[in-house]
C-alpha cells in the first residue's frame, strides 16, 4: 500500500503538471515584482472548500518534476535525519504523521532569560535539509492547538555562512496567504518584500495540501481550496541549501506525505 500511495504522488506530479481543476483563482504580482502590487486574473482553478481531499488536489503549474529528493509519509520509523528541529521545539511522529510541538516552558525562559525571545521556541520550528535549486515541495499540513500560521521557505545558508533566507509562502488562519522575498543578509539596505498576497485563511484542525514551485526567477504556491500565488524575482534563483519551516501562534503542526523534486521549466 506504501508503494502504490508513492506512486500515485510521483504520477501526480509529473503527469497532471500544468493541469487546473476548475475553482481557484490566480493571484499573480506585477511583472516588475518590486511594487507589492497584485493583479488578481479571471482564471479559475480546483476548489474543494478547504478539506485535502486522500490526494493531491494541487498540481504543478510551472514545473515538471525530475528525481524524487526527499519522501517521508511518516508510516514507518521515527523523525528523518534530515528533519531538525530548531529552538528546543519538539518533534515526534505520533500515528503516522509528523507532530511539531513548541519548546518546554524551562527552555523557554532560559532563552528569554538570555535575551534572546524571538528563539525561544514559544511556536514550532523547524529545518528539512535537502539542497535545491529548481524545485517542487509537496506536503499535507494542519494547524491545531490554537497554532495561527505556517511557513514554507528557502535558506542559503545561515546570515553567517550564506545570504540568510531566500524566500518565503505563509498562509495563516487569518491574516490570508503571501508569496515574500526575504532580504539578501550581504546587501546594504536590502529588506524583505511581500510580492503577492490574498486573503484566502485555512481553517484550523484541517488537512491541507500544499504546494510550492520554484522555477529560475519564478515561484508559484497554492493551498487545497485557495489561489495559486505566483511571483517573480531575482533572489529566488539562487541554489537554496534548506527548506525553512517556522509556525507562528504557539500551537501544533502536524506535517505529513512530504516530498520534494527537482524540477525543470515545463516545456523547457
């Protein structure tokens, strides 16, 4: 049964690439990617009212995936090795699926005891270290526990070692959906940039599948139920060497059915 849910994931990514299934709306920032302006199309695609159906219902828009980098459904073994938790939060996998619990309350008054409170762990955090340039993630995530917000993203290195993060979808029970450039740590006066916005909010204690593309300049996401946020910007082509996954609201996020592909430009 694991083989064949693999399979049908693999198939999904690389056979219905570019496919809409009708609904959603494209939320898609200016050409020049530098306003913050939005431009909200007519085309419409999926929509099955927020709940991630047993499969994919969010398929690649850009991209054609290649080789599979990265594949955990969570039914065997424990947390991967290339899972790391960050600030003292807790990771488990509890019934088949990968569960992200803040720090405890005595690391985190250590922590702000030290100064530093934005690391505490109040909210789970986390690293998938997987190496990529042109990509395809795939994943079924859901907020729980009064947990407000997720975030999938792109490191290049530390703001030590690298240009810090790269790049960056949130989605939120409340404050809708984003596509932000984070800011290059190397250049003088560079700041983070939010591209895309809209206000679609996921619903807590439900399973959402969700997907992000990055191909060259050019990065596209989209959520069970909601648009497809597409963005385009220099900073997102440049080799990424981790998957930044941080949560805001202090909760619980349960991960599941992840994987990552490298990809090409369809058609190219």
């Amino acid at each position: 049964m694991q083989r064949i849910k693999k399979h049908i994931l693999i198939t999904c990514c690389i056979v219905l690439g570019g496919i809409s299934v009708s609904g959603r709306r494209v939320v898609q920032a200016h050409e020049d990617a530098g306003s913050g302006r939005k431009n909200i199309a007519s085309q419409n695609v999926g929509s099955d009212g927020g709940i991630s159906s047993p499969q994919p219902d969010v398929v690649p828009q850009i991209a054609e995936c290649t080789n599979l980098l990265f594949d955990a459904d969570f039914s065997e073994g424990g947390v991967p090795g290339q899972w790391i938790p960050l600030h003292g939060t807790q990771w488990a996998v509890v019934e088949g699926v990968l569960q992200g619990r803040p720090s405890t309350t005595e690391f985190q008054h250590k922590r702000i005891a030290a100064g530093n409170a934005s690391h505490s762990g109040k909210t789970p955090s986390s690293r998938l270290l997987v190496p990529v340039d042109d990509c395809v993630m795939l994943f079924r995530f859901k907020l729980v526990d009064g947990l407000s917000g997720v975030h999938f993203g792109f490191n290049d290195g530390s703001f030590k070692s690298g240009t810090g993060h790269v790049c960056r979808f949130t989605a939120s029970t409340r404050k809708g959906q984003s596509l932000v450039k984070d800011r290059n740590v190397t250049v003088d006066g560079d700041e983070d940039e939010t591209l895309v916005t809209d206000s679609f909010n996921v619903k807590a204690d439900t399973w959402y599948w969700m997907m992000l593309e990055i191909v060259g300049d050019k990065m596209v996401a989209q959520v069970s139920g909601g648009p497809i946020l597409r963005a385009k910007h220099p900073r997102f082509d440049i080799p990424k060497d981790q998957i930044n996954l941080p949560t805001r609201g202090g909760g619980v996020v349960l991960y599941d059915d992840v994987r990552v592909w490298n990809a090409r430009r369809r058609g190219g």
